[in-house]
C-alpha cells in the first residue's frame, strides 16, 4: 500500500477500499482497459487507478457514467452510488484530525473496519489496551511540545479507539508482547498496577488473547520493530499489516510480507501461554503494590 508520506489525512473508510475493489473487479470483468475506462470520464488512466486504489472520493458522476461503461443497470448503478455517499462521509476520527498524524489516519480506518486485529509490541502496552493514565504519560513522551489540551484530545482519542472492543460484533484481538513491556515503568508503579490490572482484566475476554514473550525466549524471530496485522470480513480487502520505525510507516498487503508478518506472530505466540502470562502479570502487579 503506502508509507507514511501517502497515508494522507483523507485516508479512506473501510466501505471506500471495497467500493474501490468492485469497480475494479466491474472494469475488468467488462473486458474494459483503464484507458477506455478514462476516456468515458475524460480524465487520466491514473485517476481511475485512484479510485480503484480507494485514494480518492468516489464522485457520484464518476461512478455513474463507470458503471453505465461497464454495463451496469440502473438499479444497481443507484445502490453503488448510495454506498459511494456513505464511504465519503469522514470517518468518526476525523473530528481529532488536528491531533491525529495524516499517516496513522489510515491505521484508525483499517482497526475500526478489521475483523481479527493481531498485534505485537516490544515497547509499549498496545493502544488498545492502554489505561487512561498509562495512555496519558505515553503520549506526553512521545508528544513532548503538546499543550495540555492537545494532550488530552490525544488521550481522548485512543480511548475511544478501545470502544470497538465493546460491540457486539468486536473484532478478535491477539496481542503479543514482550515482558520487557511490564518492566519499563510508564507513569510510575500505581499507573503501572492499573495497567496490569487492565491487562488481567482483558484478558478474561472471549475475543482478547494475551501472551506475553518472557526474557527466556531469548532471540527470536519478531524481535524488531512492532506491527499490527488486519483481516476483514468482506472478501474484497486483503489482509494488511501496518509496521513502524522512527522516521517512516509502512501499509504492507503483499501476500508475501503479510505471510511473513502473521508467521512471526505465530511463532512468538508459541513461546508462551495464557497461563505462564497471567502468572507474569501477577507477578509484575506485587512488584508495583
């Protein structure tokens, strides 16, 4: 997909990117080239790249006169440009978009669509897990200038991140982490113990695995930088994986990065057990009493 430089602050909803994906599908099952397509539209071969590619909104014009192309009927034709409406209303998170990064834009649309959500952490306790006051001496290391109240616009923000947990239809998370996480004190011990107590709490949940890789493992193959692996419902979207370093981010759905990804995470997930991470968690929590 894209680096941090072309995530953008318009990054698309999950509806867009399945939007996208059937027009293409559309095109190419009407025999019809990215040429002839431009030409009914009277644009470039690139701009309906982009709209296949989800990168740009879907203009009701546009998706009319495509589909008409493709030989579409106009029921069908009305229902596509509904939706087409509906995928270019901003997402929720757009109201934080003063305070959210334009490349970790893409990152909300993609967790807040995703069906099983993995994810592994060598540093920090992951977002979606974060207590307030865990969440709140995170961001202020890692947003050193904020005032008060972007700080907490920040920590609003994640919160309400976590509220997909709570649906009905949540996703399944499956978080791994280091114990080197428990050990870095965020926010001193009581912040430290709510946390865990968080984490104990969790994982207790049907749809919330926890396992925590202990010093013991030794080196192993997901001992890098963390990622986060995306799998949706609809047919139409690939598995994604999203990974950091310092200075660029990386949208990843290529079959063979994404297989690399989801083995790692597999493999580390074997060196442990929910058992043996309950223990280390109680373990940490009398260390912070």
């Amino acid at each position: 997909m894209s680096e941090r430089s072309g995530a953008g602050s318009n990054a698309p909803t999950v509806l867009r990117m399945i939007l996208g994906r059937r027009l293409h599908d559309m095109r190419q099952n009407a025999g019809v080239s990215l040429e002839d397509a431009a030409k009914a539209l009277r644009v470039t071969p690139l701009t309906i790249r982009r709209l296949e590619k989800a990168e740009v909104a879907l203009k009701p014009l546009y998706v009319e006169k495509l589909l008409a192309t493709y030989g579409r009927d106009a029921q069908e034709t009305e229902e596509f440009v509904t939706l087409a409406e509906r995928a270019n209303e901003p997402g929720w998170w757009h109201a934080y978009r003063d305070v959210l990064p334009s490349w970790f834009t893409a990152f909300v649309s993609l967790e807040t669509g995703a069906k099983t959500l993995r994810t592994y952490e060598p540093h920090y306790v992951t977002g979606l897990l974060q207590t307030y006051g865990y969440a709140r001496a995170v961001l202020s290391g890692g947003f050193p200038q904020d005032t008060d109240e972007d700080l907490e616009r920040r920590v609003h923000l994640r919160l309400r991140r976590q509220s997909l947990l709570e649906k009905p239809d949540a996703p399944t998370l499956w978080v791994v982490m280091e114990e080197a996480v428990l050990h870095r004190v965020v926010g001193g011990p009581e912040i430290m113990r709510e946390q865990i107590d968080r984490l104990l709490e969790v994982s207790e949940l049907d749809h919330v695995s926890l396992d925590i890789v202990p010093f013991t493992a030794g080196a192993h193959v997901g001992a890098c930088a963390p990622f986060t692996y995306f799998r949706f419902e609809e047919p139409e979207l690939p598995d994604v994986v999203y990974s950091e370093i310092l200075s660029a981010s990386m949208y990843l759905d290529q079959r063979s990065d994404v297989v690399a990804h989801l083995e790692a995470h597999n493999r580390m997930s074997l060196m442990t057990s929910s058992a043996d991470s309950k223990a280390l968690l109680n373990r940490m929590r009398k260390e912070y009493s």
